[in-house]
C-alpha cells in the first residue's frame, strides 16, 4: 500500500517519491524509466501509475550527467511561414519525438550564413546530440559542410542526389510527373511559373519541367519567375493570360497557384477547358480551390522518418549513407484537361 503522507507540494516529486509510493527500489523505478526488459510487466505497471499520480517528470539534466547523452537532437529551418519548411520541420520534429527524443528547433525567417551560423552555436549550447538542417539554399549546404561540430548533421531540405548524410524528396521527378500529365492530355508546350530560383527546389522542379519536353522533343512554353506567394502567382498569371498559345501551366507551388486560377478566372479563360493548371506541394486547401488543383503531393512524414533514422545511425556510428531520394506523387483533380481542340 502507499504510505498515507502525501509528496509534499512545495517541490516537485522525484524519483525517489515514484519508488517509495510504488513500494520499489530506486532502480527499479530508474530501469522502468530506461524501458529495461528487465522490469516484471506487473511491476512495471505499479511504477507507470505511480508516475501519472504523482505527476513526476524526468530531471533531464540529471539524467545527462549520468548517461553523457541530452536526449535532444537540434533543428534548424528556414521559412516557416511557407508549406512545405512548415511540415519539413513538423515531420522531423513528430519522428524525433518518435524515437524518444526531443526536438529543439531554431527559426530562420530570412537565411544568411551568418544566421545559420547563429542558429548552430544556439544548439549546440542545448548540448544536442545532433543537428538536421532545412535549409533550402545552395549556400546551406557548403557553409553545413564547413561547419566544425562534434556531432553529426544531417539534411532534410535543399538535397541533391548522391549527397551523403541527407534526405530529400525527388523534386525533379515530381516536376516530370507535373508536366508530362499535361502532355500526355495532348498540351504540347506547356508554360512554368517557377519558384525564386535561389531555392534548390525551384532550380529541381524547373529542370524537371524542362527535362519532360526535351524527352518529347518539344519546346517548353513560357516561362515566368514567382517568389511562392500568391500575388506572384497572380502576376504571373496575368502574364501568361495575355498569350493565346498558352493552353498550360505547371506552376512550383500551390499557393502561386492560386494566384494564378484567379488570373484566368477575371480574364474569362475558363479551367480546365481553355487551360489546365497543375500546382506542387498538395496543400490541406489545393482540393478545394476552384477548380479542386491537380498537384504533387510530397511524402513529409517519411521524409522526417528518413531524416531521423540517418540521425540515429549517426549517432550509432555506422557509416555515412548517400541520400535516396523519395518519391513524390501527381494527384489529380479538376484544374486539368485535355487540350483545346
């Protein structure tokens, strides 16, 4: 039976209240804890009911000082105010949590090396155990490799084949998916409203777009620069309405296209009958823009599962795996149809 004293209020309950009120010994209470297969499932139970009653929490810095290790692993990403950093950095932060470690993570709003830089020193302050970065611009990666850390690091935004120690999703690929399913409706030269191209993801997804033509021996159609909010798309699309031959447009993210239904919507060009608009990132609103938008879903969650198991593996000391990159996947909607006869 617990004692009838009740764990005084003043001070948080420690481990040796959880053992007492359980009627264990310390270590059991510390292997229980540890998740020991050692511990009786019976026992165990005892020492988990203890804990929710009680409202126990870990004393982690007792716990590094024993183990050497901080049970946190550090995340640095830029641009969370758009989609696709957004559910980068939730879907490392959920398979982080996940494996049992807490995530802390460092916002950039704007990149710069000195910011990233910051951003690591920060960290590393936290005494993680590792980093993962997401960090979408080609600078990223070589100020990344120039860092001198003692822990691992890891990419997860900004990926190029072949690179060691990151995971990426194929947005080369997905841009081929975009454009080759208007070409497959029978559009022949189809337009692009491209991401800033200072992103490693608008350079892919352009030369995807590109890459689809050139396997037909087409000519892609025009091509307009966006900065992934929805006035450029809007401008873009007030471009490219302006040109009969467009009969198509892949545009590197949903909220441009957005921006860019509305501009053929006010000048009476009617989707998908007289243009079809395929976007990229499937957002929770791209199946309700009108038309519902055939877009490129990208696979986050295993994206952050990918990212954390390199992290881990890191952390194992196994050696450096090359990043394979994921596949993303064309979902498609209403926005798109055949070509006009």
């Amino acid at each position: 039976m617990p004692p009838s004293s009740s764990v005084p209020s003043r001070r948080s309950p420690s481990m040796t209240d959880v053992a007492v009120y359980a009627g264990v010994s310390h270590q059991t209470v510390s292997r229980v804890l540890n998740d020991s297969p050692l511990v009786k499932e019976e026992t165990r139970a005892k020492v988990l009911a203890a804990i929710e009653l009680l409202g126990y929490r870990r004393n982690n810095a007792a716990r590094m000082l024993a183990t050497q290790r901080s049970g946190r692993i550090g995340m640095v990403s830029a641009h969370l105010i758009l989609h696709g950093p957004s559910r980068i950095a939730t879907a490392v932060q959920e398979a982080g949590h996940q494996a049992g470690y807490e995530v802390s993570l460092v916002s950039l709003p704007e990149f710069s090396a000195d910011s990233l830089s910051r951003a690591v020193d920060r960290l590393l302050d936290e005494a993680v155990e590792a980093l993962v970065v997401a960090v979408a611009h080609p600078a990223a990666r070589e100020i990344t490799r120039a860092l001198r850390t003692p822990i691992p690091i890891v990419l997860a935004q900004g990926v190029v084949p072949g690179q060691s120690m990151a995971a990426g999703i194929d947005q080369v690929a997905g841009a081929v998916a975009a454009t080759e399913h208007l070409l497959d409706l029978g559009h022949t030269h189809v337009a692009h409203v491209t991401g800033p191209l200072d992103w490693v993801e608008a350079g892919q997804r352009r030369d995807g777009w590109q890459l689809a033509h050139e396997r037909r021996h087409l000519l892609p159609g025009p091509e307009v620069t966006g900065d992934w909010s929805p006035a450029s798309g809007y401008a873009a699309g007030q471009r490219l309405v302006a040109d009969p031959s467009v009969t198509a447009v892949f545009v590197a993210n949903d909220d441009m296209a957005l921006g860019v239904l509305r501009a053929f919507h006010e000048h009476g060009r009617r989707v998908p009958d007289d243009v079809s608009v395929v976007g990229f990132d499937d957002i929770p609103e791209a199946a309700y823009f009108w038309p519902p938008l055939t877009t490129v879903n990208q696979p986050f969650s295993l994206l952050g599962r990918r990212a954390m198991e390199l992290t881990l593996q890191a952390l194992e000391g196994e050696s450096e795996a090359v990043a394979t990159l994921l596949l993303p996947e064309l979902r498609a909607r209403a926005s798109t149809g055949p070509a006009p006869s």
